[in-house]
C-alpha cells in the first residue's frame, strides 16, 4: 500500500490556493469566503518579515486538489519569548486518517527548526476530542487551559470636530 508520501505533496500556500483554503476553513469550523482568505493571506504574508509565517498545504497529487492545510506563526510577544504557534490545521474530511495531518504538524515543526526554535505551540477547542488525541500521538502535551474572552465593539466612525462653545445668551444683554 502507498504511503501518504507517494500521493500528498506538501508546499507554501500560494494566493491562488485562497479558494480551496477557505473551503477547508469551513471544515474547521471558521468559514470564510475566497476573497477575504486572499486579503488574509496577503495581510500574513505582508507581516511575515516580523512576524514569520507559513501556511503549509497538502495537495492530492493525483487531483490536484489542496486537502489540507496548516498555519504556523511566531506571534510578537512581550511576556515570554516567541515562539512558534499552530494557528490551525484541517484535513478535509474526506481524506482524515490518512496521515497528513501528521506529515502537516511534522513540516511545522520543520519550520520552526529551521529558524532555531526549539518548540512547537497549539491551541485546541476544549470539545475537539479527537483533535486532542490527535495531537498526544504526535507527543503533544497539555500544559494549561485557559478561557478565550471576546466584546463586541461598535464600529469606530470619525468624530465629527469639535464645535466652538458659543457664550450662553443673556436675556437681558438684549
């Protein structure tokens, strides 16, 4: 039997990927359109010389059809050192099981060896199960949860300037 080696290719994301990438984001449960995956992409790409960044993604080489996909990113930190992040990852279902996942988390951690990073980060939904034993396999541990806080702002409009203060009138200075 063909290893996933022989079938899956694994490249940098080009900007002509954005439409399958999104359909994949989808899957994760983040769904976007083509068009602002390719303003995101190009945003990323963009800040990549201070904050480097790749997406991986694996391509089924007998259809041509992007399967998979991973981000990984040195977020800017103050607290702690940086160090590389998975920001996410998704196989299309119908390719799960099949060993890209694995081969996507091991090009991460090639990356990150690369630029002379000795770990690999990840954040998973406390509700991904799988995705949790997923990531043990691969030697993943859990070393904190935490809470992910979100407010709504309303959107920012220009301030209209300042009106000079007119003196109040005086009824009888008339």
């Amino acid at each position: 039997m063909a290893g996933v080696d022989d079938w899956v290719e694994l490249r940098p994301m080009h900007a002509g990927d954005a439409e399958a990438v999104a359909r994949l984001s989808g899957e994760l449960g983040y769904p976007a359109t083509a068009e602002q995956m390719a303003v995101r992409f190009e945003a990323m790409r963009r800040s990549s010389a201070t904050q480097p960044a790749e997406v991986i993604v694996a391509i089924d080489e007998g259809s041509g059809e992007v399967v998979g996909w991973l981000h990984v990113a040195v977020p800017a930190m103050l607290a702690i050192d940086a160090e590389p992040d998975i920001w996410g990852l998704v196989v299309a279902s119908s390719h799960r099981g099949r060993g890209i996942g694995a081969r996507l988390v091991a090009a991460a951690e090639a990356w990150a060896l690369e630029r002379g990073y000795a770990a690999v980060w990840l954040r998973s939904n406390q509700r991904r199960v799988d995705a949790h034993r997923f990531y043990k396999r691969l030697g993943y541990e859990i070393v904190k949860s935490q809470f992910t806080f979100s407010r709504s702002l309303s959107p920012v409009t220009p301030a209209s300037p300042p009106q000079p203060q007119r003196p109040a009138e005086d009824s009888a200075a008339r």
